[in-house]
C-alpha cells in the first residue's frame, strides 16, 4: 500500500484559512490605537467585531484592578483601560483559541502552542523596549504569529509528524529541515502565506519568508527579525510550551551577536520575562488550556 502524500503548501493554507482563529483583527486594532485620528467609537466598533473580545474587554474594564463604578459600553472601557491594555487584551484573547490537539511526535499537550506564543511575544516585547530600536507592539505582535505555520501544520499534517521526526533523526538536521525534507516546505513558508492572505502589513510576511534565514533578509526587516530570533531563544530557555520543534532549531547566533543581542542582555531580560510571563498567564504559565472570552 502506498503512503499517503502531505497536502501541499496551498492546501495546509486553505486549510488553516477557514478555522475559526483568525488573527485578522491585530493589525487592524493595532493601527487605529496608535493613529491619533482614531476615535474610541471608532475603536469600539472594531472590538465589537469579535463578541468574546468584547465580552473579556468589559470584564476587565469592570474588574477590581480597574473598576471605578461599573460601566456597561465597549466604548467606555476603551478610556478606561487604555491602548496597550486593550491590545495586550486582544491578543490573549485571540491566542486562547489557538487549541491544537496532542501531538506525541512533538511532545505537544493542549494549550502548549498558545503559552509557547505568548512568551515569544512577552519576550520580544521586553527586548524591544530594553533595546529602544524597536516599537514594542510591532514586536509584540510579531512575537506572537511568527510560528502560525506550525498551528496550521498540527492541523493538516499531524500524521507525518513521526515522519518528520524520523528524517531529523536520520539526517542529523533541523526540524524545518526535516519538514521540508518530508513535506516539500516548511511551517516558516506557511506562515508567510497565511499572515499574506490575512493582510498584516508587509513587514510581517517578509519576517516569515526569512525566518529561517534572517541574514538574507532585506535591510528594513533585520531589526524585527533580531529581536524575534532573541525572542524565540528566550521563550524556549524559559521552558512554557517548548517541545522539539523549538528546541531541534537554529539559534543563528552570529545574527543575533550582529545586532547586539550578548549572552548578557539576554541573561539581564530573562527575569523581566518570568515575571510578566507569570502575571499575564498565572496557573496556565506551564500547563493547561489559556482560556479567556
């Protein structure tokens, strides 16, 4: 009997398109809370988009930290929580629908994608900030879709992950290697497509496309892609989420010494990480479902 061929690129693409966690919304949310023309209406008429975003915007706006007599309008909450609150809501919201099943060949439990995107985020966003050559948001948000294509493969190609795994083990080589020896691409190359098809700006695409090898990429995508590889080296130091895709991986270490990012900056970041890590995810920090909205 022969074995089953792996959807094609097009196809996991097609696939992941019509599950129902669409990042569409950041980008759309990010640019009107930072665009001084934006009025909270405006900004209340985009939340309200999504009903779970809107619902946990309420609730935190109502909640102990911020409650200074109940308010029952998006609108209103929008002046009270605040542009990065609003968008720190947004994406937690919309990364605790990024379930995936249990995937034994990767080591993957439920919830572990989401936690391990969340920390890639949190840690880019402390690294722009600590670096200053960086918007923290535009990290942060990158942070957190920049391995979608991985979400959208534990959907479409789960069956060939003992495949995968086997051909990194024969051939001595990086899990991207792998799948790309297995399945004719790689989890980088579908995230550039989705992030494309979901029109995040150009910036996010080109970050996908040269993932994998950031020294090619064009001159104005370097910073992001420096801070995303420290990032992502952080996150998966830190431990929350991160299974043999993360760890079977390129470090790109002449990279990252290029653009600064010294063994001791990222020793000096690691704690700020945990802690905003540990406030922002509590219990679910090392297991469990993330589960807000």
């Amino acid at each position: 009997m022969n074995s089953p061929l792996p959807p094609t690129l097009s196809q996991v693409c097609a696939a992941a398109l019509r599950l129902p966690c669409s990042p569409s919304l950041l980008p759309r949310l990010a640019q009107a809370l930072q665009s001084d023309e934006s009025s909270a209406t405006e900004i209340e008429q985009l939340i309200s988009l999504d009903s779970s975003l809107a619902a946990a915007t309420l609730r935190l706006a109502n909640s102990a930290t911020f409650s200074r007599g109940t308010i029952d309008t998006v609108e209103a909450a929008v002046f009270r929580l605040g542009a990065k609150e609003i968008y720190r809501l947004a994406a937690l919201v919309l990364v605790s629908r990024w379930e995936t099943p249990s995937i034994a060949a990767l080591g993957w439990e439920p919830g572990d994608f989401c936690r391990k995107a969340l920390c890639t985020a949190i840690a880019a966003e402390v690294l722009a900030t600590t670096t200053e050559r960086l918007d923290p948001q535009l990290a942060y948000t990158a942070g957190l879709v920049c391995d979608l294509g991985k979400l959208a493969l534990s959907h479409s190609c789960g069956e060939f992950y003992g495949t995968i795994r086997a051909e990194r083990e024969r051939l001595h080589c990086t899990w991207e290697q792998a799948e790309h020896a297995v399945l004719g691409y790689h989890h980088a190359e579908v995230t550039s497509g989705l992030l494309r098809a979901w029109n995040f700006p150009a910036i996010f695409t080109a970050m996908a496309e040269f993932m994998t090898r950031p020294s090619e990429a064009p001159s104005d995508t370097m910073p992001l892609l420096s801070h995303l590889h420290a990032a992502k080296y952080l996150a998966t130091a830190m431990g929350p989420g991160a299974n043999d895709d993360s760890l079977l991986t390129n470090v790109h270490g002449a990279f990252l010494r290029e653009w600064g990012f010294t063994a001791e900056l990222l020793d000096a970041a690691m704690p700020t990480l945990l802690e905003r890590a540990a406030e922002r995810l509590g219990e679910n920090l090392t297991h469990g479902l993330i589960k807000v909205g």
